[in-house]
C-alpha cells in the first residue's frame, strides 16, 4: 500500500472506530433501529418517535370497534389512534393474539415500548407459537440491549419457520450485541442463502467485515446491497469505507457523495467525504460497481433444520 494509502487507512480506521455502526430499518426496523465504537447494532426498523414528544393526547374511542378499523387507521400512519382502537378491541375480543400484535405493532410506532412489549408477551401467551409476534418482540428487545433474549425468542421463531431470512438477520443482530461476531457472521450468511434479496443482511455483514480488517471481502456484499437499494445512504456511507480502506479513493468519493444525495444531513458521510477529499491522490483502479456486486460472495443453501443457537 502506498504512503497515501496508509494515511488514509489510518484515518478511517479512527472514523470507524469513533462512529460504530449506524442503526436503520426494515428493521423494518426496521428500526428502526445506540451506536457504539467498533460494535455492529445494525437496524431493521426505524427508531419510532415518541408519542408523548408530540405532546398528543390519545382520544378515547367510544362503543365497539373492530379489528378492521385499527387496521385502517395503522395502514393510514395514524399510530396514535389505532393504538388506542387496539387497546379497546383487545378488551372487547381478549382472547385474539392478533389483536395484541396489532395493539403492540401501534405502541411501538408511537414509541410506547413497554405496552408494546406486553401487547406482544400477551399475544404470545395466547398464541406461543405466533410468529409475528415473536419477530417484533426480538427486535424490541434487541433494541433494548437485552440480546439474551431474544436469542431465546429468535430460537423458538427459528423451530417454526427455519427458512426464515428475517429470524437470522435478527439473529445476526443478537450475536453482534453479546461479541459473539462469527456467530453474527454464520447467521447473516444463512439469511443471504435463503434471501438473496436481503439488503440489511449485506449491509450488516459487510460492516463487520470491514471491522475486522476484512473490506476486501465487504465490497462485493456493499455494492450489492446498494444495488438492491440504491436510495439508503447507510449502504453508500459502508461500501465507501470499504473502498476508502482498498485505497479505491475516488470510487469512495462518489459513494459517500451518493450518500449524500439520498441524505444531504448524514453526518458520517459528510465526514467521510471532507476526510478522503482533502488527501491528494494519483491514479487508481476504476471501480464497476455492478460488476462487484455480481461477485458477492455465494452462500451454500441451508438445510430446512431448525435453527442452531450459539452458547
């Protein structure tokens, strides 16, 4: 590696380092979703925003409500009310798990984590076997630093549906927060194999490959996952450092400014940018990134075995 080269690894290095990993958001979490030095917290939803900082006041339904009309009123980004339409029909219709996954799905979007947290465990004593809700519930918890259990949660939804994308990215996220990174590893691969679609599950694993030293390998899952998606500026933001770290400079320059373009206020890319734009730099290697995103790395189909929890 050039002196250049070495310069600006050093420089990355100390960014990775200050800014840890961004929380999303399929997520779905997203996500939705602290970011801490050098600890993958990917997010699959985003991070919802809090009823009571908008200062509502959640209006009092009056007579019988139906599941269809909280339904309506979520479709319809109206958290608020649909939250309290579930509370009603949760009352009127106890016994539906359905109903509590709703009323929980509602809370969480207007920030209420400890209702939705009960509509979910309650949905689940109906129902142990309801897989939404044990999904939503890990991605709660796993938000909430309480990896262990979801783990535990996540091992159960596996046994239901082994083939499941979405229970080994939050797994994934699991292994992640305990330290345990080949773990994290293992388990995003299996989510790939079974989606290859699976955005998050690239993203996630790239970072802590460049975490470990290993952005060699990130660059084709990053360029795949931008390709997949190419308005998230977290994607553009990862698969420039990665590129930053290849000395591939100016190929990082144009991810970190597409960042920008789909965020203007992302304050990592920005960073990002000002850092590598200030190096001067000769030429270099041109960088295709549909080509490299052809070249992410192939996973071996998983068996349908339910799934295997690390110790």
């Amino acid at each position: 590696m050039t002196r250049i080269g070495k310069i600006t690894a050093t420089l990355l290095a100390a960014a990775i380092a200050a800014v840890g990993c961004t929380r999303d958001k399929t997520s779905q979490s997203e996500n939705k979703e602290s970011q801490r030095s050098a600890k993958v917290t990917p997010v699959s939803l985003p991070t919802p925003v809090s009823d009571k900082s908008l200062n509502v006041t959640t209006p009092k339904v009056g007579g019988p409500v139906s599941y269809a009309d909280g339904e309506a009123l979520f479709q319809a980004g109206k958290y608020v009310e649909a939250t309290n339409v579930f509370e009603q029909y949760t009352v009127e219709k106890p016994k539906n798990p359905w109903g509590h996954f709703m009323l929980g799905l509602s809370a969480s979007k207007v920030g209420d984590t400890e209702k939705a947290e009960k509509a979910f465990d309650e949905a689940l004593r109906i129902e142990p076997d309801h897989l939404k809700s044990l999904l939503n519930l890990s991605r709660m918890l796993i938000d909430k630093g309480r990896y262990d259990e979801a783990v535990v949660k996540l091992a159960h939804a596996g046994e239901i549906n082994p083939t499941s994308a979405e229970v080994h990215r939050l797994l994934g996220r699991s292994y992640s927060g305990q330290h345990k990174t080949d773990d994290a590893i293992d388990s995003y691969r299996r989510a790939i194999a079974l989606d290859p679609t699976d955005a998050w599950s690239m993203n996630n694993l790239g970072l802590i490959l460049i975490q470990k030293g290993r952005s060699f390998e990130a660059t084709p899952l990053l360029s795949r996952a931008v390709e997949l998606q190419k308005n998230v500026p977290t994607f553009h933001n990862n698969l420039g450092m990665a590129l930053e770290q290849t000395a591939r400079f100016k190929a990082a320059a144009s991810e970190y400014k597409e960042a920008l373009t789909a965020d203007p206020n992302n304050a990592k890319a920005k960073s990002n940018l000002e850092r590598i734009e200030a190096v001067k730099v000769g030429s270099e290697e041109s960088f295709d990134r549909a080509a490299e995103a052809k070249r992410a790395v192939e996973v071996k189909q998983p068996s349908t075995e339910s799934v295997t929890v690390a110790q």
